[in-house]
C-alpha cells in the first residue's frame, strides 16, 4: 500500500465542520467536504489516529475502487470484479458486504449486493481456485458500496461501524444521544472555553453529555476504550507499531478538577449514570442527583454552562408535561442561573419558545431521522429580567378561559344531580381555539382539530401551547393528568390502531355511569373507549331493554351493550371489525360482573355479517361509521347514500315489534323519509333526547332515531 491513501469519514448532519477540523489535525488532506461526510487522504497511521482520537466520526472507511459510470448490473460486476481483493484478504478468509444507493436500472439494494458478491468470489476463483466465504456477524473484512446515480464506490471498512460507540459504557437510558453528538454539543455550549466553570445538566438520563465533557476536558482520546478497530485484521497492521500510537494518545492526557452536576427524575436511568462513569477515571467529578426539572433551583455558586439535550414527546398526551417543563425551566433559568450560559437541544422550536428568552445563536443539527436545533443564550441582566407579561402567547387566549370557566358553571348543577364524572366541558366554542376538551374523573383530555389550511401551523400550535396552559390553570389539573391528542380523519382500519405505544402501564381507568362501569383508555388511542355523546342513548337502552333480544352493531367497545345487559337483557350481541374492541367490551362486562352464555361478541364486518343475518332482534342499536371501507359495497359505505341499504338488511332481522335505534354523527345527515316508507317503517327523531346538557352547545354531535315497522 502507497504512504497516501484515501478515506471517507461519516458524521450527522450538522457535524461535518468539527470533524473536518479533526481531521486536518492529523496532517490528513481533506478533499471534499459533503452532508454527513468527509473524504481526505491519508497515511495509515493518520487514518487509525483518527479512529482513535476522533469524537464526531461515525465510521472511517478506506476508499478502494470507484466509477462514475455505473449503469447497470453489469458496469457493477464489472467494478467490482476489475479490482485485486486479494491485497485486502486471502481466499480462505470470510467477508460481508453493506451497499446502500439505488439508481433507475440498480433498484435494490440487495440485488446490488448479491452481484458485488458474486464479483468478489469470481475474482478469487479466476486467481485462486478458491472462494471465500460470507460472514455476516464477524466476517474479516466487511466491503461498503455506496450507489448515487451513475457513481459508485467501493470501500473497505476501516474502523468498523459504530465508533460513537466507545467501548466505556455497559449502561444506557432508554434512548440516549448518540456519543459523538454529545461531544458536538460538548463543543457547540462554549463550555471548553473555560472548564473550570461548572457544567450542569437537569435532565441528564445516562450521563453521555457529561461524560463527553470530562473526556474532551481531559483529553482522552475516546478510542482507547475501543477493543476492536477493523483495520487491526487488514494486512500491513502492525500490533506493535499501533500500541505506541495508542501510547503517544495516552500521554497526551491532562487531569484537572471538574464540576459536572447532572439531575435526572428517573432513578432507574440515574443508576444506569452511576454505572456508566463509575470505571471512568474522572468519576469523582461528576455529581448525580434524583431532581424533578420542574422544580430547578440553584446548582452552583459560580456561573457556568447548562448543557442538557431536552425532553421531547416520544408518546401520545406528553404535550401538556413538555408545555409545563419549558415554562418552568424558562422561569427557573431567569430567577436562579443569572450570568450562566444556556445550551439547549430540542426537537421541538416551538417548545424553546415557551423560555421566553432571546437566543444568541441556532446550531441546526439531526439526531437520527429527526431536525433538532442546539439554541444557546446568554442569562445576562436583559435575558434574565423576570417580565410581568403575560405567559401567554396571545392575550386573547384567556376568551378561552373564560369560556371554560363559564361552561363550568354552567354544568355544575347537573353533573352534582346526575353523578357525572366523565363530560365535555367545551367544543370549538370560540372557532379560533379549535379544540375539544373532556374531563375523565381528574384527568382533562384535549382533542387538537386538524386546523383549516387557512391558519399558519406555527399559530395553531401557539394557540394550542395557551390551551394546555390555561385548562391546567383554570381547572386545578396538573399537566401530567392532560392528555393531548390530534384528532384527523381517519381512513380504513387506522381507526383501530394504537396512536402510540407507551411503556407507562397506568393508562386505564374505570369511570361509571347511570350505575355501569367502564374501563377508558386516555393514552394509547386516538378515542377513550367511551362515546361521551352516547351517554343517554345507553341509558335509554338500559331502562327499555329488559327481557329483550339485543344487537349492538359497530359495537366498538361494547358500551352500549353492557347497559342492555345490565338492564336485564335476554341476550345481548355485538358485533365489530376489531377483535380488540370486543376483546374490550369483554372486559367492560366483566367489571360489572354480567357473566352469562346469553352475551355473545363476534369479530366481523358488520355490513357483511348483517346481509347474511339470521334470528330476530328486538332491540337493535346501529351507529355506523361516516364512511367505511366494507367489501360489501361496490363503492365506500356512506352513511347518507347507503343508510336506507343498510335499513333493508336490518329489517329482516328486526322483530314485528322491535325497536331500531339508529345514530351517526355526520353534519347534516337528512332521513329518506321516502326510502323507510317504502320498506315499512317509520322513523321518530329523537336527537335532542340523547344530547345531555354538555353537548347541548352542538347539536351536530348526531343525530339519533326511533325506527319501528310502520
């Protein structure tokens, strides 16, 4: 191998100009400079100096062959067969391949691979007589191809994948920053310009940013803690030659007194810390403390830096906590870290703007897939004057407090008289706060409607952050019993998919009603399990339902059905799509303890199963969906064309003297008077029977009928 040879080093985006400096500081010649990379030329000792001193690479890869001319499957082959591998291994060592990029007649990335593959093995045989073999979990050499268009190149992997990862940790929080954007952060917060200042942290997790610091502060070159480099099975390694590189590192190490604090409100990931930095040489300086960041007080004497990689919400209804952090932490930095420096890094700008301070300057960086900002401020006097505004966002926000207020009042009579824990306390009532807002016992769920295209997204979310704020202090609810949610519309079976998983197990709750319990579900789903609107109509069915043969169709969770079994049904079925749902109303009939072989739940679709119904119904309960995707329909169902379709199948199964109770929630729906004459039947509007005073204020909510045969 010559003494120059050209690489190419991977970063984050965002990354590439601390990386490139590290870089030249080992006399490497850089030659481009791209998004998430860097290409240089090097010797060998420079490019493993590199793999052990450098904080912000990812990877460093050798480059071997490349073309501009890459078209098809046989320019590959041809690439790929045209260079001599067997300077790089021999026939009875094993390989693996990695090739990403796609072009219009290359497009598969495994397809590429098999015909770099067969490339190599050819090469080998032609020379050798033998093959080599593939080795996917600990091959010798691993071959990188990377495709963009027409160029390809071929690389041999140099340090092997991962070197964020430094070998120093066994430990790590559930989703921690990766190490080399760590010390990218480390070197963005201005803290290495005098490390004797404190450096703090208040939501720490695993310790990464701190540990990152200590290792930047005293210069330990992070590859020491490495076992494995992939240049050490490459021929021309020489163990000797790279223990007195890993020497000359070494001695470049300082030791000095470091103040780093880091708070965290998890034990369990404040342990996992613990055991990261307890090995570490500087360990002694790094202070952990179980701290909630709601609650940031004073950490130091001394001004310093605050380096913290800021919560984000990874999890349906987190909105409201990440609202009420950023307040307080804006109010916590102005009152306690006057004349420290701030180091914020979040995915969510927005969020940063609850500080109310006046940032010096914005770092846009990725984090894996996703855009985060680092945004640093200066806690001088201006920055730190405790403002007697407002913390609103608009001052016309409190209309909506005022509004919730006065629903409160309102209600307050008949949620004593009725026992009512579970109502909607405000719906869009003021169209520029577009949302509704249910309480559940002492939680407060909010429905964020997707708003008109009309309203800066920007706006919309301004408005939504003074929603969170003011329902929690209007109402005397904490943020962590809000639960946000956006509510779109939803299309084929999404409406039965969770929103978002979340590890927390507390996320049911029972609620009851007229006498019944309910199990409600206020974080994994786009609904709660419970139809709030419904509520009179169940009733109606519990009080007239005794001794009746009952059908609930679309039965979702099987509400309606538990009140006709506790009303003392002869039988009770229920039907739906979701093998979920019902597997949910099994649980609802469980809680009210209505055991019996009489209570039937089948997982179908509804309009399939009905057109092939057998048996009579004295009672049936029909609230189908807007639109529905049912392969009973030559087009999708709809409720205002298909309704009378949907009568005719209902009519064979509903008894001489039966009752249809029939709802759906689609503005404006109009009845064909016509259509239900012509099948025999008679309908009665009893709409505004089943809305109860928190639902008076939208008469749209639905529209409910008593159909009989005339």
């Amino acid at each position: 191998m010559s003494n120059s040879l050209s690489f190419i080093a991977l970063t984050s985006i965002g990354v590439e100009n601390l990386l490139a400096t590290e870089i030249q500081a080992t006399g490497a010649e850089i030659t481009k400079q791209s998004i998430g990379s860097i290409r240089f030329n090097a010797s060998n000792k420079q490019a493993q100096t590199l793999c052990l001193a450098s904080r912000y690479a990812t990877r460093v890869m050798m480059l071997l062959t490349e073309s501009d001319t890459v078209n098809t499957k046989d320019d590959l082959y041809a690439l790929a067969k045209g260079f001599d591998w067997q300077e790089y291994f021999g026939p009875t060592q094993t390989f693996a391949i990695d090739f990403s990029g796609t072009n219009r007649e290359l497009k598969n990335t495994q397809f590429s691979t098999l015909v770099v593959k067969d490339a190599i093995v050819d090469s080998f045989f032609a020379s050798h007589q033998q093959r080599p073999s593939i080795s996917k979990t600990s091959p010798n050499v691993r071959i990188v191809g990377r495709l963009n268009k027409e160029k390809c190149a071929l690389y041999i992997d140099f340090s092997g994948p991962g070197l964020s990862k430094r070998g120093y940790r066994p430990h790590q929080g559930d989703a921690p920053i990766k190490e080399h954007l760590a010390a990218a952060l480390v070197s963005r917060s201005g803290w290495l310009n005098d490390t004797s200042r404190p450096l703090f942290d208040p939501c720490c997790g695993s310790a990464t940013l701190l540990i990152e610091a200590a290792m930047m502060a005293w210069n330990i070159a992070p590859g020491l803690y490495r076992k494995h480099f992939a240049f050490e099975s490459l021929p021309g390694f020489r163990a000797a030659k790279f223990k007195e590189l890993k020497q000359e590192l070494k001695d470049q190490q300082t030791d000095q007194k470091l103040y780093l604090i880091g708070n965290d409100i998890d034990e369990r990931v404040l342990q996992k810390a613990q055991n990261n930095i307890e090995n570490l040489p500087f360990a002694k300086f790094i202070q952990l403390k179980k701290a909630d960041a709601n609650k940031l007080t004073a950490v130091a004497k001394q001004p310093g830096v605050v380096l913290s990689n800021l919560p984000y919400g990874e999890r349906l209804g987190e909105k409201a906590e990440l609202v009420n952090l950023y307040r307080h932490l804006g109010d916590a930095f102005k009152k306690h870290f006057k004349f420290w420096h701030l180091a914020l890094f979040a995915t969510d700008v927005s969020l940063l703007a609850l500080l109310k301070l006046a940032k010096k300057k914005q770092y846009k960086l990725k984090n894996g897939p996703l855009d985060c900002v680092l945004n640093l401020y200066d806690l001088d006097e201006k920055n730190t004057e405790q403002s007697s505004q407002t913390k609103l966002n608009y001052d016309g926000s409190m209309a909506f407090a005022n509004r919730l207020k006065k629903n409160r009042q309102g209600l307050k009579s008949w949620l004593k008289k009725e026992g009512v824990s579970c109502y909607r306390l405000y719906d869009a009532d003021i169209p520029e706060y577009n949302v509704a807002v249910d309480v559940y016992n002492e939680y407060l769920v909010i429905y964020e409607y997707a708003p008109p295209k009309t309203i800066d997204e920007a706006t919309a979310e301004k408005r939504l952050q003074d929603i969170i704020y003011l329902s929690a202090q209007t109402l005397d609810i904490a943020p962590s019993n809000i639960v946000v949610k956006q509510r779109k519309q939803q299309k084929g079976t999404s409406q039965y998919q969770k929103a978002q998983r979340t590890d927390k197990s507390k996320n049911n709750m029972t609620v009851e009603e007229y006498g019944v319990k309910f199990k409600v579900n206020l974080h994994d789903y786009l609904d709660t399990g419970l139809f709030l609107d419904h509520r009179l109509a169940r009733r109606y069915m519990q009080q007239n339902c005794k001794d009746l043969r009952v059908l609930n169709l679309f039965a979702y969770t099987c509400s309606a059905s538990t009140h006709a079994a506790v009303g003392g049904a002869k039988s009770v079925t229920s039907v739906d799509m979701s093998n979920t749902y019902l597997k949910w109303g099994r649980e609802n009939f469980a809680l009210n303890n209505l055991n019996s072989p009489r209570y039937h739940f089948e997982q179908a679709d509804c309009l399939a199963w009905l057109e092939q119904a057998t048996g009579q119904f004295d009672f049936i309960f029909l609230d189908p969906p807007t639109f529905s995707n049912s392969k009973r329909m030559k087009k999708e169902f709809d409720v205002q064309r298909d309704h009378i379709k949907l009568f005719t199948w209902v009519k064979r199964i509903l008894a001489p003297n039966g009752t249809l109770l029939f709802s759906n929630n689609k503005r404006g729906f109009t009845m064909n008077e016509e259509g239900l004459l012509d099948l025999g039947l008679i309908a009665e509007n009893i709409s505004d029977k089943t809305l109860s005073p928190d639902f008076k204020r939208n008469k749209q909510i639905h529209n409910a009928w008593l159909i009989r045969n005339a």
